[in-house]
C-alpha cells in the first residue's frame, strides 16, 4: 500500500484539463486555500516585524547556501560525534538502496513513517513495497492519499482536494466501519486507533527533517497531530532523508524559521508538536540513528546563480494556497511531488527541463507568490528566468533564432522609427477582421501557435491615436 505516483511526465497545458473540468475539487480547493490564506493572514498581522522576519530568513538561507559545503561538513561531523550516522547519496537509487538495505538489516518488513516529500520525490514507498516491506504513512491526510492509492496534491495538506465526504467513505471500506460519520472527530479517532498499533510495534521509522542544525546536528520535525513524535520515538531504528538545502547554520537561525513556517503554512503561531533530537540517548528514544543526506538534482540547481533561489523554500506551500493557477487546476495537473509555483521552479531544475520545460509557463506572473513567501524567494523572476532557458535549450535549434525571437526582432525593428510604427498600425488595421477570427488565428504556425491558442487577440482600434488628433 505505497503512496501512488505519478505514471507519466505530461506537460501542464495536457494535464491541467482535467483539473478545470472537476467542479468538485475546484470547490474543495477554493474552500480550503480560502481557509487557509485567512488564517495565515490573520497570525501574520499580529506580527509588527513580519517583514524583518521574512529578510531575516531570506538572509539566513541565501547565506548558508553560499557556505553550504562547509555547512554539510560540520553537519556530518556533529551527527556522528552524537552517536548518529551520516549516509550520502547522488540519487534516488542511491538513497533507497541505502534505506533498504538499514531496512533489511534492521530485520522489519513494516516501517512506519513521518510526512517526508523528500522520500516522494525519490519513490520510496513503492521502492520498499517491491523489496517487500510495507510503508505506512502516519500524517493523517498522507495516510488518505495511500489510502486512495492517489498521489499527494499539496506540499502541506496532501488531501486537500477531498472534502469529508469523500474521506468518510473511504475509511468506512479500508477500516470496515459502515457505521462512520464525517464528522471530523470521528474521522480523527478512527486513524488514531488504526494507527497506534503500528506505532506500538514498529521497529523502524522513517522521517523526513524540516531543518538540520549544522553546529550541532539536532534535526527538527514540525508537525500538528502527534504522529511526528511517537515516530520519533518509539521505534528502535530513526531514518531520516534530508535534502541539503535543509540546513541551518545555528540554532539562533533555527529560531527564526520556527516562526514564519507556522505561520505561513497552516496560519498558527505556532506548530502543536516540534520535535528535536540529536544522535542517540541510551535508554531515551532510538537505539539507532541514521541521516541520508539527498542530492538528487539539488547541485544542479545550485550551479544556477538565479534559479538557486528555488533551494530557500522551507515548504510551507503558502504560494500554492494564493496562486491562482493551482486553485484552479489543482495538484495533478504539474505532476510532480511539487505541485503550484514553487514546483514550478524547483521540479523543472531537479528533473532537467527537457520533458519538464512547461512547467514555468504554469503561472499568470501576478507576483502574489513572492508576496506571502516567508523567505522572499522571488518566484516570479525565477519563472522568467526558466523560461528563456526553455528557450535556448531545448526549443531553439542550435546555431539558430527561434521563430519567437524572430518575431520579438521584427516587432523590435519597427518600434525603432516612428515612420515604420505608423505604416505596422495601418497594416493591422487592414488585417484586423482576420487577426480577430479565432479558427484563422490559431492556424499560426510552430510554437507561436502557443499564443494564439490561449489568448483572445484585442480588436485593432479602427483609427489611431496621431490620426483622431490630426483629424480634431
């Protein structure tokens, strides 16, 4: 019973259809993010120094970036000297190999887990189940999701797409109670008896981290239902998977972090449960501790001085819940583990941009991202900047102009005299009745045919600006 993944690779404009035509899951979505931008609103307010928050985190993560060699290293060391061990990996086969192989050693066929995108992105679940152990999500909406055989649609709350209803009666067949309601507390308490014995007698877990502390390799999970902790500490073997961009420099940074992430993800001051531990205490929680340390694309996105912006996100999904994109089409449609505008920006540069380059066309532009991100990644600019690397690396033949810029060129050349703009809005004019026919329209060709099959062309004025002056 894995957590679904995503079959295929289909660009946006092909898959998000199918998320517009569902009026279901448009209200489930408006309703929620609704929700949810209200809340996160109203906790920001009471904060008179959110903005310097949000520059400080934007200064912590931008500088821990530009050291995190150092970082890492310090990390690595701080683990081990805990009583932990610090496990490396290039890839996703790297990382599930090493995972399987702590899995096999630790004799458990069953393995009980804390909300990890990082073990998504990888595919871990279904890496395990083929090696014949059984992960269980423990986070109540990723346990939906598997249950469903469906796959997460949102970086915080994975089932936001499903409204009550829907869970109800997926629980009453996977835990056989006809009798169940919707009501939310009844819902919570069946996942809560179903759960708590596979945290009694679970051997091994596995996390994701939110934050690693590099000064002292303390790592830290935040979470709102209590699964996190008995994960954490019940079990006798603690895997974590943790992407390098995760560390902090200090505990002192840590703190800041501790108070836009709350906020920002699920409009609370802060997290009911934060969790930290480091390395090992005989007698006290885990005999064993191990830290995969991912890679999986994040050095390529590091080598980008602009596009790296997209390794500060500290995953609180507040650009999904405003983006008018997302809401609309919902998770499925960028078909990644990260869905809305930050997977815009993080997937295309983690996965290469061939089979993954319409992602950053995915959005309006309207800057709300930037807006509410607690540590000011600069979305928007980061899609632009993709874009034109769309462009130039896998669209434009090599050696040659694209049709596009070819276009942007002719536009430009009759910009530069005022004699050749004037003669382009007259030629406009003759041509307006055929611009504005949608069938003649979309018969442009090549990729320009992108713009015309998406976009209603304005009607040309019928006598320009210079000539109703003249003519007065």
């Amino acid at each position: 019973m894995s957590n679904v993944a995503f079959d295929d690779r289909r660009p946006f404009p092909e898959a998000a259809p199918a998320g517009l035509a569902d009026a279901r899951q448009r209200r489930n979505l408006r309703r929620a993010t609704t929700t949810i931008r209200a809340k996160r609103d109203a906790v920001v307010a009471e904060r008179d120094d959110w903005e310097a928050l949000r520059r400080a985190g934007e200064a912590i993560k931008r500088r821990t970036l530009r050291h995190l060699d150092e970082h890492l290293v310090a990390f690595e060391a701080a683990v081990q000297a805990a009583g932990g061990t610090v496990h490396w990996a290039r890839d996703a086969a790297e990382a599930i190999a090493l995972i399987g192989d702590l899995v096999d050693a630790a004799g458990a066929r069953e393995v009980v887990k804390v909300k990890s995108l990082a073990t998504d992105e990888i595919g871990l679940n279904a890496a395990l189940e083929a090696r014949g152990v059984r992960a269980l999500e423990t986070d109540l909406a990723e346990l939906i999701v598997q249950l469903a055989e469906e796959p997460p649609s949102h970086i915080v709350v994975p089932a936001v797409h499903k409204n009550r209803r829907e869970i109800r009666d997926l629980f009453r067949r996977a835990f056989d109670d006809a009798e169940l309601s919707d009501e939310p507390e009844a819902l919570a308490e069946a996942a809560r008896r179903f759960l708590r014995e596979r945290f009694l007698r679970a051997d091994v877990a596995i996390s994701g981290a939110n934050f690693g502390v590099a000064e002292t390799g303390a790592v830290a999970v935040v979470e709102s239902e209590g699964n996190g902790r008995m994960c954490l500490t019940l079990p006798r073997v603690l895997i974590t998977v943790m992407g390098l961009e995760k560390l902090v420099p200090t505990w002192q940074d840590l703190e800041v972090f501790l108070q836009l992430l709350p906020r920002s993800s699920t409009g609370e001051r802060m997290n009911p449960y934060t969790s930290m531990w480091t390395g090992v205490t005989p007698g006290d929680g885990p005999e064993e501790f191990h830290v995969v340390l991912l890679d999986n694309g994040r050095t390529r996105v590091f080598a980008d001085p602009v596009g790296r912006q997209a390794l500060s996100c500290i995953r609180c999904g507040a650009c999904l819940n405003v983006c008018p994109v997302y809401t609309r089409t919902g998770g499925y449609a960028y078909r990644s583990v990260y869905p809305g505008p930050i997977g815009a920006i993080l997937t295309p540069q983690l996965e290469g941009l061939h089979g993954r380059g319409s992602l950053p066309s995915a959005s309006s532009l309207c800057g709300a991202c930037f807006e509410v991100c607690p540590v000011r990644i600069d979305i928007p600019e980061v899609l632009v900047h993709l874009r034109g690397r769309v462009v130039e690396e896998t669209v434009r033949p090599p050696g040659r102009r694209s049709a596009e810029a070819a276009l942007l060129g002719l536009v430009a050349w009759g910009f530069r005299e005022r004699g050749r703009y004037q003669l382009g809005q007259r030629l406009l004019r003759l041509g307006g009745p055929l611009l504005r026919h949608r069938r003649l329209a979309s018969l442009v060709p090549g990729p320009l045919r992108g713009w015309t099959s998406s976009r209603d062309l304005p009607p040309v004025p019928e006598e320009s600006f210079r000539d109703w002056w003249r003519r007065r």
